[in-house]
C-alpha cells in the first residue's frame, strides 16, 4: 500500500462499526484499515448529500488508527469546523453513516 497520499490518524469508533469492519475485512480478504476507509469515504460522500448524521452510542468508543486518504482527512477537518463539532466526533459518526450505507448495499 503507497502511503504517499495518506495520513495516520486516530479514529474513535462504535463497537458494532468495528466490529462490522473487522468482519467485512475478513470476507473480502483486506484490511481492516481499507474498509475504515471505505466507511470514511462513503460516509463522507452521504453527507455531501445532505444525509444526517447519525447518533452514535453512549457506550465508550473503540479506539483505532488508519490511514486516511489526504483528501478525506481534510474534508472531515472542514466539516468539523463548519459544524462546530470536534474531529473525533466527526470521524465516529461519519464511520457509522458509511458502515450503514455500505452495510444497506450489501443487503
């Protein structure tokens, strides 16, 4: 994997986000980094559709690292800003929003 383009970031996530991501991993033989960035960008993408942002839960959040593609990182920076919520709230959320939207393609 070229990193070249990528950042590593912290990312605070559901328990049953990642626990789908670890189980997405395993059957299509990845990572589980590329699928939190697969969560990430297709999360980001919703959004920028006007899709709300889901709750998340009130039990403590897992807490990961990945790679995120320059581009996505600089995306959740100035959403965060614009909604004038923390980073680390955002990434959690906008991991939920993608890991539901992939999840309802799939089923």
């Amino acid at each position: 994997m070229n990193t070249d383009d990528m950042v590593f970031r912290s990312v605070f996530v559901d328990r049953d986000v990642d626990q789908a991501v670890l189980a997405q991993a395993k059957r299509l033989g990845a990572s589980a980094g590329s699928v939190y960035r697969l969560f990430i960008e297709a999360g980001l993408a919703r959004l920028s559709q006007g899709t709300p942002l889901p709750a998340v839960s009130s039990e403590p959040a897992v807490l990961r690292t990945v790679h995120v593609h320059c581009t996505s990182d600089e995306l959740l920076k100035s959403k965060a800003f614009q909604l004038r919520m923390a980073h680390d709230e955002l990434s959690r959320r906008v991991c939920t929003l993608g890991w539901l939207t992939i999840d309802a393609a799939l089923n």
